[in-house]
C-alpha cells in the first residue's frame, strides 16, 4: 500500500513536470512574444555577426527574451546567423521569428540617388541604405582595374551609375552594387538608346558628359532638350561649348575656391587652365561635371532641332533661358541679365 501510494506520488510529480515543460515548450515556441505597437519592426544583423549581435536587437522588440534564448539553442539558430535585414511582425511567436531570420537574405530594400556631384558624395548616399561602408564603395567604384575593363577611366567613372531607385538585399556588398550598376548601365544603353547617340555623333560616355552640362544649366525638363540643341549646333560647328558649369567645376578643383559658391560667372574664371574650361578648350570636357538626372539624358538624345547657338538666362522667368540664333541678340539677353544679377548685389 505504502509502495503504491509512493508510485502514485511520482506518476502525478511526473505529470505536473511533463505538464511544466510542456508549457514552457509551448510558451516558447507558440505563444506570441513581441513588445511593440507597430504592426512590423525591422532589424539589420551585419555581416559575420554573432548571436549576441542578434540578441541585442531583439531584446527590446521581445517580452521574454529568455525564452527565444531556449529555443534557439534547441534549433540551433545560435551557430547559424544569417545577415540581412529581417522583419518582425507584431505576433509573432519565438518559432516563428526564428524561421525568418534563419532563411534566405532577408528583405530587399530600395536604394536611391541622383544628382550627386561625384563618386565620393555617391558612396557617402548609398552607405546609409546598405550594408556596405562608404570607404568600401569609393574602393570599388574606383578601382583602376575594373574601370578600364569596362571602358571607363577616372574622369568618366561617374557616367556609369544612372540615377533612379533600385532594388538590393540590405548586405549587399560594395562590389555587388558597382557591378549591379554596370548591369543597370548596359541594359539602359539599348540599341535605340545607342542608335540615337550615334546618330548625333557621340559616344554613351560623351552623351552624359553633355547632359551633366545641359542638367547644370537649366533644371525645367522641358526647356532640357533645346538647351541640349544649341550644344550640338555648337559641336557640329566647331564653335567652343563655352558652358558656365564647366568653369564652374574647373574652379572648385582650385585650393582658393573650395568651400565657396560661385553665384556669377566672370571673366576672371575663363582664365583657369583646366581641360574642363570649355572657353578655353574646344569639344567636350574629359567627363562629367556631376551625375545629371535621366531628363537630362534623354534631352541629348532627343535633342531640339533649331538653329540657335546661344541662350542667357531670363530675369523675367527665373529658372528658364532666352535663346538666340545670333551674337548680338544674345549680348542684349546677356546684359539684361547681368543688370539683373547686379541689382540682386550678385558680384562674385
């Protein structure tokens, strides 16, 4: 009697143990775990990160981190971290996080850019929607090595990444993105896109060159293709391009102007030696002066038809140009701006 009142004893000591672990079980692989109101919470684990790295994220997305640290040992997660960015949506249990933090890349996220001024100012933007470091970027995007392979040299480096949004997995390394970007390069340089540079006698290289100076000069997509126009007439009939923004950028290449603006072109700056003052060198300069937007591109390509060699900008319509088929028209447009800029006390 005295044994089976003992046998009972540990048959039900026994079941409120299974009854506990079984519990514990449940909690930590079924029960709802997350602490945060957002319908989704996102968190970036880096490359090489261990699971310490992980834990530090989640700690304050979880209630009970304890029991995520159970499960994960058993399901081995701990040995095997996956880098990415990851989602966790409200609800979800500790199962269930685990199984999307342990497969595949994590989400793709959507990096953007344009108007960047150089490979520098384009690593530094792309470093904050990915994975990869800016230093790691200029590393690549300049690397002598590669440009020259695909037929770019350091003044044109800045020609191959076409601004517009794409799509990457957030580790995505330096040398992924540069060669996603020769990807993207190609594939927009088409037959009809080629066809049309050739027909206006240049080059993919030299089609962005020409537009970094045309999106310089005026902004308004609509007025893009007949600024585009009087460069070409210029081109095809030997005259010097003469385009303000080239010796802008010839200046700021210069020890005293860094740091500075230059609000208003004058003479003194068609004096720089620089193979980027078109005053002073005739053609196009050895690259682009920054990263002009697609308008811009597709201005070139599809430039206006017309017969004018020269434009000013308007006073009278901030933003836009007046164009002329003659020098003389275009000195009376150029004074009447010039006044303008001196009434505003813009002298330098």
């Amino acid at each position: 009697m005295y044994i089976k009142k003992i046998l009972w004893a540990v048959a039900l000591i026994g079941l409120v143990v299974f009854g506990a672990v079984a519990y514990y079980i449940y909690g930590a692989m079924f029960k709802p775990n997350t602490s945060f109101n957002n319908e989704v919470a996102y968190i970036y684990i880096p490359t090489n990160a261990v699971y310490n790295d992980v834990r530090d994220q989640l700690s304050p997305l979880l209630r009970d981190m304890s029991t995520f640290d159970a499960l994960a040992k058993q399901k081995k997660y701990t040995s095997n971290i996956k880098s990415g960015k990851f989602a966790i949506k409200k609800g979800m249990t500790n199962n269930d996080i685990i199984n999307s933090v342990r497969i595949g890349k994590g989400l793709e996220v959507v990096a953007s850019f344009n108007n960047q001024n150089s490979l520098k100012d384009l690593a530094g933007r792309i470093s904050v929607q990915i994975e990869a470091d800016s230093i790691s970027l200029l590393e690549e995007m300049s690397d002598e090595t590669f440009l020259e392979q695909n037929g770019f040299k350091k003044e044109t480096a800045l020609s191959m990444y076409l601004p517009n949004s794409y799509k990457f997995y957030w580790n995505t390394t330096a040398r992924q993105f540069r060669d996603k970007m020769l990807t993207e390069y190609k594939r927009f340089w088409g037959k009809e896109r080629l066809d049309k540079a050739s027909a206006i006698g240049l080059s993919p290289q030299e089609v962005i060159t020409l537009a970094s100076i045309v999106h310089e000069e005026s902004k308004k997509p609509e007025e893009q293709p007949r600024v585009a126009g009087v460069y070409l007439n210029r081109i095809q009939s030997g005259m010097p391009l003469q385009a303000d923004p080239t010796l802008k950028f010839a200046a700021y290449q210069l020890p005293e102007y860094q740091g500075t603006v230059i609000r208003r072109v004058l003479n003194k700056h068609k004096t720089i030696d620089s193979p980027y003052n078109t005053y002073k060198y005739a053609g196009l300069p050895p690259g682009p002066i920054a990263m002009p937007d697609l308008s811009a591109i597709k201005a070139v390509l599809n430039a206006e038809e017309h017969n004018y060699y020269y434009f000013a900008a308007d006073a009278s319509r901030i933003g836009y140009h007046k164009f002329a088929t003659n020098l003389s028209a275009h000195n009376r447009n150029a004074k009447a701006y010039q006044n303008y800029l001196s009434s505003q006390g813009i002298n330098r």
